[in-house]
C-alpha cells in the first residue's frame, strides 16, 4: 500500500490524498489551491496522477479547498463514485456552482483562467453518493470506509480507511484516519469533534496547531463591542465570511444580539448568493445541528433570520446597498478575501476610517484577508491600490477549526496511540511548532510530508 500527498502540504489549501493498493486507488479530499485569486500559481498545476486510472474519491467536508477540484478531476476523466455525507452532497453542489461563478467573473475582470466548465460541475454532483455517519461501506472490493462526525462544519466528517494485510509489507491490516478539518469545540451549532477510536496512521490538520484560541464565551462580549464601535459612528461593518458555517454562526450570534437589542439596530445585508442557500441547506438538515439556546425563543421561530436582516440574491439587489449611507453590517464572501462580492465592498469601504472589517476566519498566506489581517497600509484589489483606513478586528473565537489543545486530544485513539501521524493543512512554520509539541505530548511518530511525497506501508 501507498500513501502519496497531493495537496495540503504546502499550506492551508488544496486536500489531496491518494491511497495505492495493488488493485485500486483512491482520493480523500480533491481541493483546490487557494491564493491572492482563485485560479493562480498551483491552482492550475497537473494533479500529479491520472485522472483516469482514480476508482473512487471520499470527500471529508464541502469547503472549497476540499472539493475544489472534483470538477476538474472528472473533466479529465475521473468516473468513480463520490463518497461524502448527505449534508455535505447538498452544499457541494451549490459550493462548485458558485466557484464557477466567481471564475467566470474574475476571467472577465483580471484576465484569469477558468479551470473547468459548468457541465463539468454537472457530472461530478451526477457522481456524489451520500452517507450518513458510522455507516461502513466499501469504497472499492475489500476496503472498507466510515465517516465520523467532525464537529466542523454542517455534515463534516473525518475518515477511516482500513487496508486489509494482503496490502501491506507487514501482512496485517492498517487503519488510516484522515482528520478533514476538525471542528473547535464549544461550537454553539454543531455537536462536538468525535474522537478516534483506533488508527494506526493519522493525517491531521494543523492549521491551528500552535496556538490556543481565546474562549468560545467572549465571542459575544467582542462582537459587541467591536460592531457598536462602528455603527454608533455612523460607520459599515464588513465582515468576510466563508458561506458555509461561518455565515450561519454569525447569523446565530446576531439574531441573538437583536433579540437582546445589545447593538444599534442597523441593517445587516447578507451579500452573499451561496451563503444564502447553504443557510436554508443548514435548516433543511437542522437533525444535524445542536444549538446551545431554545432557538424556538425567538419571536421569528428562526435560527438563522431576524428583523432588519437583507437578503441580497442578485447583482442589482447588491449594488443596491451602496445606496444605503447610514450605519450598517454586510456579511459577504470570500471568507479569505479571494474572491466574491466582499471583494466590492472592500474596494469601496477600505479607505473610510469610521468603517471596520472583521476578521471571524483563517486567512491563508498569499491572500487579500492575510494581507489586511497583517497590517497592510495598501492593497490590491482589481488591480487598483486601496489604501487600508478601516478598523481591522479578529475575533478567533470564532475559528472553526480545532486549536493545539483539541488537536492534540483528539491524535490519541482510546483504543491506543497510533504509529505514525503526518501533520498536513498549516503553513510551515506552524506545524513545526506542531510537531515539536506532539513529540513531547504523543508517543507516536509525527512527520511533516512533503508535496508529492510517496509513503510505502
């Protein structure tokens, strides 16, 4: 058996794991490379394998650094079942639909490349199957696969795959886990990261793996602040959002911030077509959900809606909202800054000091967010530089993934420590500080792989 990384090595973006037997080969994750834009530098590199000879792909969750790339993969050939979990079918759909959208709009804008085409999105939904958690089935003749929930986003999960004996240099089974992206707990939302139960072989995210986040309890206390610091000044807030468990916390978080009447009643827009749908996707599946308060309190009977909240589907519906001069909250994507509508409302809204961004997500190296999360004075949006006058905030508490302390807790099976464990998704320096950590903490073997990097089993 081969383990063999294709993405998420040399950073944050781009999941891609290929599992080699003598009889077939399998992805988990197919994501894509995220940068200042959607489809620059590795983005639209060759996937490093044939597209043609992959049986079947596991998909962990539906953020776009995970399944980015299915569409491309079937363009080239790829025909296999998708395996992924009912909630994660339905938001991948609209996710691919949308990043097609937005590739369109930057080819017309910047001159980028649009890496795959609509029916291509189309063949691949055609090839995703749904299924639930703990529920054991074979992803090819002989290997069996269950998902556990990973308390990340709605319908994440985290994968085990056991490769029989007869596919290893040892002669006994190997049972390989593969984190996704793992959930922070506390989430308000979601039920809390499962744990291992047994794996011989990790591979884990470490995208916060150096560092502990603030407690989930002064989120609200921030948000505030923070949001009453702008619009008592008659300013907008921004806030980047990825679509998808982000925009619906925040929403959480708000509706009960209005029911409190703890900040100015403005208008809050959600700009965000995807963020739209994936909300009524998060209702549609609300068995899948926990929430920390009786939602039903509220006078709306709505978890994720409340008064003076704006819906903006279209185009025209959003240009609209730069003819609203008072104070007032957009939430819009990208979460990282890459692309989408926040990307207007940046260019507009940056240069005014009274305004404010907030920061609620991981912003990858090489992106607009990390550049305005670092402290930039001036930026490049559509190729025009905009100087950085707004308020910039980070609230981590905010954060969807594990921190060191859950990461950590969670590389410790209760049926015994796992052989080896291969720290992928965290920039560099990161999951060298990650690493040092584990080898104090675990007695298992911790690695950092390298792109392309062939592992033999």
């Amino acid at each position: 058996m081969k383990l063999s990384f294709h993405g998420g090595v040399r950073g944050v973006t781009g999941s891609c794991f290929l599992i080699e037997t003598s009889k077939s080969k399998v992805l988990i994750d197919c994501g894509m490379f995220q940068g200042e834009r959607m489809c620059d530098g590795c983005a639209q590199e060759p996937f490093g394998f044939s597209a043609q000879e992959i049986d079947a792909v596991v998909v962990t969750h539906t953020h776009y650094d995970h399944i980015g790339r299915l569409p491309r993969l079937c363009r080239e050939g790829f025909e296999g079942p998708i395996y992924l979990t009912p909630p994660t079918k339905s938001l991948g759909k609209l996710v691919l639909e949308d990043a097609l959208h937005v590739m369109i709009d930057n080819a017309h804008r910047t001159g980028d490349l649009v890496l795959y085409e609509e029916q291509d999105v189309v063949q691949a939904v055609s090839q995703m199957n749904g299924v639930n958690y703990h529920t054991q089935f074979d992803i090819v003749p002989g290997i069996p696969v269950m998902l556990h929930n990973a308390g990340h986003i709605l319908g994440s999960a985290y994968a085990t795959v056991t490769v029989p004996g007869n596919e290893t240099k040892t002669g006994e089974n190997i049972t390989l886990c593969f984190s996704g992206d793992l959930g922070n707990s506390g989430n308000p939302i979601l039920p809390d990261l499962e744990p291992i139960e047994k794996a011989d072989i990790i591979v884990t995210e470490s995208t916060y793996g150096n560092r502990l986040h603030e407690p989930i309890e002064t989120r609200k206390s921030k948000l505030v602040r923070f949001a009453s610091s702008i619009l008592n000044h008659g300013g907008t807030l921004l806030v980047p959002a990825f679509s998808i468990e982000r925009t619906q916390e925040l929403l959480y978080a708000l509706d009960e911030l209005v029911d409190e009447h703890l900040i100015p009643s403005v208008p809050i827009y959600l700009d965000s077509p995807l963020a739209i749908k994936a909300t009524q996707v998060y209702r549609d599946f609300k068995h899948h959900l926990e929430f920390e308060r009786d939602i039903l309190a509220s006078e709306d009977r709505d978890f994720f809606s409340f008064p003076r909240l704006k819906e903006t589907l279209s185009v025209d519906a959003s240009k609209m909202i730069n003819e609203d001069p008072g104070a007032k909250i957009i939430i819009a994507g990208s979460g990282m800054m890459t692309g989408g509508r926040i990307v207007h409302h940046l260019r507009r809204y940056l240069q005014d000091a009274k305004n404010g961004v907030l920061i609620i997500g991981y912003q990858a190296e090489g992106t607009l967010g990390r550049k305005i999360f670092n402290g930039a004075e001036t930026v490049q949006i559509f190729r025009d530089d905009v100087h950085v006058k707004a308020r910039v905030e980070a609230i981590g508490s905010f954060s969807a993934h594990a921190d060191r302390r859950a990461l950590t807790k969670w590389l410790q099976p209760t049926q015994g420590a796992a052989k080896k464990v291969f720290l992928v998704h965290g920039d560099k320096e990161i999951k060298q500080e990650f690493k040092t950590h584990l080898e104090g903490a675990l007695e298992s073997e911790i690695l950092i792989p390298e792109f392309q990097q062939v592992v033999e089993f």
